[in-house]
C-alpha cells in the first residue's frame, strides 16, 4: 500500500523539484553524487518535452493531487516509451523526487523554527522496509545531531522513510513513556543507546541482538541530505581530494547545457561560487535563455 500523502499544498516542496534541471543521463552520470539530488533525468528518456512533463508531474504531488493520480498521469507519459515497465517507473520516480522534495523541507523548516527541538524517525512498516531502516523507526534524537548526516531520509536509494518536527514538550511526554519502556525500547534515545548508535549499532525489540544501521558509503553509493539541496562548490570542493575535483571540474565546464552555458555555468550560479559581475550577469542571462529552451540536444536529445 502505497503512502498517500495528504492533499494540500506545499510550495516549497514543489519549487525543489521545479528547480531540478533537466539533464541527460550521460550528462548526469558526471555529477558527484551530492549534486545528483539537485537534477532531474529519467533512465531511458531522452526527450526533453518528456523529461519537462515528468518533472511538472511530479511537482504535482506536493501541490495537492493524490499519489493514484500524479502516478496515473506518469504512466500515461511513460507508457509509449517505457510499455509494460511505466507503471513500477512512475512509483520510483514519485519515491525519489516527491519523498525528497518533502523531507527536504521538512529539514529546513525544522532548522528554521526554534520551537522544534528534536527529530523522529518514521519508517514505512511494511514487508519492504529494510531491517536497518525499520529498527531506527521511532526513534527521537536533537534537530542538530550529527546522526542526521548520514540518516536523514532517503538515506539510501529508494528509501520511504520520513521525519517529524517534535517540540521540547513533546519529547519531555515521550521522556516520561520511556520510563515505561524497556531500555531497548525507549525512543528518546540517550546515553548507552545514543553511544551504540553513534558506532553505527542499534538494539531494538525487532533486532534484540543488535544490528549494524551503518550507511552504504563505497563510492559511487546513494547519499541524500538536504543540505546539499544548496551546498556551495567551495563546500563540496572540500569534500574531495585535488584530483578527482579538478577532474570533474573539467568535465563540467566541457559539458554544454545550452550552447554558451555549461554544467559548470549552472552550478556556478546555484553552489553560491563567486564570478565577478560581468560573469554574473552573463551566467543569469543563458541561465534565463536555458529555461525557455524546451528540446536542445545538450539538454536531452531531440525526439
């Protein structure tokens, strides 16, 4: 059974996706994966008008139509293309950009409102869920923990687990249930517990022997936190050794979106890098003439 998220809308969760470019598959197979949650390509779709309507579809979502319906009008879009798999597509299309698009902003209005102190972890509980997944579900850690950096959902690709916002009262109930609880199964978690999390360990009730929620970090593996939603290049550069950043500096800057705008233009002017004005008014101004482009072989190929 799928999660129908609650018709009403929501902005800034919609604006996410809208702002995704459209990029080509080769072309986002160069991004690191910290700017692979910032653009928008479909496996198998080169059409730019089609990628455009997926996206506007998707977008839909959290602006008020149901999940059945935004899913419907993505079948019907993939279904001349993709045939019998349209429908398993659209699901994972839904999960990936709309689960993100929600918890994102999720994080940043929990970031921005001081009355919300802490985060609690959902997960979907079904018989799909991940072990690692479903033994954090419940569980309740400050806003600002350093677990959230490597768990805020989707923490691993097609991850359906969500957050809530929890005030200092709400956490102080939960703090007086777990005096009923047994120590394996208090949701605040503190002391003992939060020093076996933090080492990537969890005791549960499910999982009385413990079990290892440790991130896939090889690399190459999913990461999402939506923080990078607007990490800077400078922030990102950090992050990675002289070579392998030089490397895809390069290819970034070889890449045309448009044929005076390159990847490396796009994230110039959205990961906050510095230009000078002229540069910057020459960015704004192809970043403008990109967003009128509907079918440009840079962008995906020409049907």
């Amino acid at each position: 059974m799928e999660i129908d998220f609650k018709p009403t809308p929501h902005r800034e969760a919609a604006e996410t996706i809208r702002s995704k470019p459209i990029l080509a598959k080769r072309v986002f197979d160069q991004l690191l994966p910290e700017l692979r949650n910032r653009a928008f390509t479909v496996t198998g779709i080169e059409s730019a008008n089609a990628l455009q309507t997926l996206r506007e579809q998707i977008a839909g979502l959290p602006e008020g139509v149901r999940w059945d319906d935004a899913k419907q009008e993505i079948v019907d879009t993939l279904s001349p293309i993709l045939g019998d798999g349209a429908e398993s597509r659209a699901t994972l299309l839904l999960r990936a950009h709309g689960f993100q698009a929600f918890n994102a902003s999720t994080w940043k209005l929990a970031q921005e409102d001081d009355e919300t102190t802490h985060l609690q972890y959902l997960a979907t509980e079904d018989d799909r869920v991940r072990d690692s997944h479903l033994a954090l579900n419940g569980i309740i850690l400050p806003k600002n923990d350093p677990f959230w950096d490597l768990h805020y959902p989707p923490w691993e690709w097609n991850c359906r687990c969500r957050v809530r916002t929890m005030s200092a009262d709400q956490v102080s109930d939960e703090r007086h249930e777990d005096i009923k609880r047994p120590p394996e199964g208090k949701l605040v978690l503190e002391g003992p517990a939060k020093r076996k999390l933090e080492e990537g360990f969890l005791v549960r009730p499910d999982f009385p022997t413990g079990i290892s929620v440790l991130p896939d970090e090889r690399p190459g593996a999913f990461r999402f936190h939506p923080d990078n939603m607007v990490i800077s290049l400078a922030q990102l550069k950090a992050r990675y050794d002289e070579p392998t950043w030089e490397a895809f500096k390069t290819n970034c800057q070889n890449t045309q979106i448009t044929p005076d705008f390159t990847l490396w233009d796009y994230l110039s002017i959205h990961g906050g890098d510095s230009f000078d004005e002229k540069e910057l008014a020459r960015i704004a101004e192809q970043t403008e003439r990109q967003k009128q482009t509907t079918d440009n072989p840079a962008i995906a190929d020409l049907d």
